[in-house]
C-alpha cells in the first residue's frame, strides 16, 4: 500500500483547495445548525457521574497541591 501511494497516487492525483478552483467551482455556503437536545436519563446519568468524578479527582489535586500555577 505504501508503494502505490508513493509511486502510483502521488504521481496522478491532484489536490486542489476551494481558493485554487474558485472560479470553476460554486461551493454553496456553509450552513451551521446549533441544536440543544436533551439527554435521556441513562445519558444524563453517565455524563453526571463522569462529571462529579472528574470534580473531585480535581479538588483532590488542588488539596494536595498539585495543579499548575502554585
């Protein structure tokens, strides 16, 4: 595999950006959506649990003085 791509690809392909092909190419403009969705209540459950654990690993480094800027 890395032979064909050393000596087969990189000799045929050619990699163009958006700015290099902008007048042959009409790329339609990016389209952001923000959604808030809900957890269910397994989901919320993980994720709070993951939460509170990482808070007191934190405060337990802050306690025993092992966190940057000390």
């Amino acid at each position: 595999m890395l032979r064909l791509k050393c000596e087969v690809l990189d000799r045929i392909l050619l990699r163009r950006t958006k700015e290099g092909k902008s007048d042959d190419l009409v790329i339609p403009p990016k389209y952001i959506v923000l959604r808030k969705d809900p957890f269910d209540p397994f989901e919320a459950d993980y994720y709070q649990a993951a939460y509170t654990q990482s808070q007191t690993q934190f405060n337990a480094y802050v306690s025993s003085g092992n966190t940057l800027g000390r």
